[in-house]
C-alpha cells in the first residue's frame, strides 16, 4: 500500500468514527453554543434557550426549552410559568460532499501539490441542506394555581411530568 493511499484511508476511518459519534445535543448547559442558557431579566423574568445541532429535531429544541423554563420556575420556588414571547430560529447549511477525480484548483488554476500535478478528471459533488434550530423564550413565573384561562401558561410541576420521559441528558447517550 502507497503512503498516499493509506493516509487516504486514514482519513476516511477518521470521518467515519466522528459520524458514529455524531448525536443529537443531550439536555445540558450550553457548551460549544449547544444547549440551554438561562438570563435573568427582573426578578421573576427570564430569557430561556436551547440550541441544538443539526441533528437534533425542531421538536425536541421546543420541548427541551419548555422543559428548561418548568425547572427554572421551580428553581425560583414558583408553581407556574407564562410564555411572554417565545420564537425558533432555524439556520440552514449546506454540506457538500463529493467523489471521484477532480481537477484541484486554487483560485481557478491548477496547481502543483509537493511535485505532483493535480490534473483534470471527472468529480461528483452533492449539496445537501442541514437545519439546525435555536429556540428562545421570556417566561414570567408566577406561585400559585396556574390560570386555566391562559394558554400561555404552562404549570411547571405537569411539564416536567410529561417531558421528563423524553429528555436526553449527556449520561444517557
């Protein structure tokens, strides 16, 4: 085997085991910009996130929010939290892949790599798109019986209840 080809297939089992290891972003502090943050705004205000991955779906970003939201309120000794203005952003990627044998060009000439020419062949190349959401919120937490009248209130003793089963911390994945 050529020093070239074997430093080829190093780098193919490289890529390979970074994809096994690829996962959704756990329920978790923010590191690496993914994750939940949490900012006190007044005393019973605050501006709650969670980021997630490309590999993480919108819905889990919005439940793990809500889920973040439900244990600050308990944090704070409250019983109830109220949506004052939420939103998900979503930031699109593209990931290009290619194959076969291409022209290596910089700056749209070829060019000499350590004493071989990077001449001309044929290539495929693939773009396809990646999403990666963030989701944001105010939440007002209140003591109290959470008002039934408002659908943006949510009681933070229930939402832990029902998400509970659904989160994902970094030890379970």
């Amino acid at each position: 085997m050529t020093h070239r080809a074997f430093r080829s297939l190093l780098a193919i089992g490289a890529v390979l085991l970074l994809a096994a290891c690829a996962s959704p972003t756990p329920y978790q502090p923010a590191t690496d910009r993914f994750g939940y943050a949490v900012q006190t705004l007044e005393t019973d205000r605050y501006r709650v996130s969670f980021a997630g991955n490309t590999l993480t779906p919108r819905e889990t970003v919005e439940d793990f929010l809500l889920y973040r939201a439900a244990e600050v309120t308990l944090d704070s000794g409250r019983d109830y939290f109220i949506l004052v203005g939420q939103d998900v952003e979503r930031f699109t990627f593209f990931r290009t892949t290619s194959s076969g044998f291409g022209v290596s060009r910089f700056h749209g000439s070829p060019y000499f790599y350590r004493g071989g020419f990077a001449g001309s062949g044929f290539a495929t190349a693939t773009s396809r798109p990646r999403d990666r959401f963030t989701a944001y919120a105010q939440i007002v937490v209140h003591p109290g019986e959470k008002p039934e009248d408002d659908p943006d209130a949510f009681d933070a003793r229930d939402v832990l209840q029902r998400l509970g089963p659904n989160i994902v911390r970094p030890d379970d994945s």
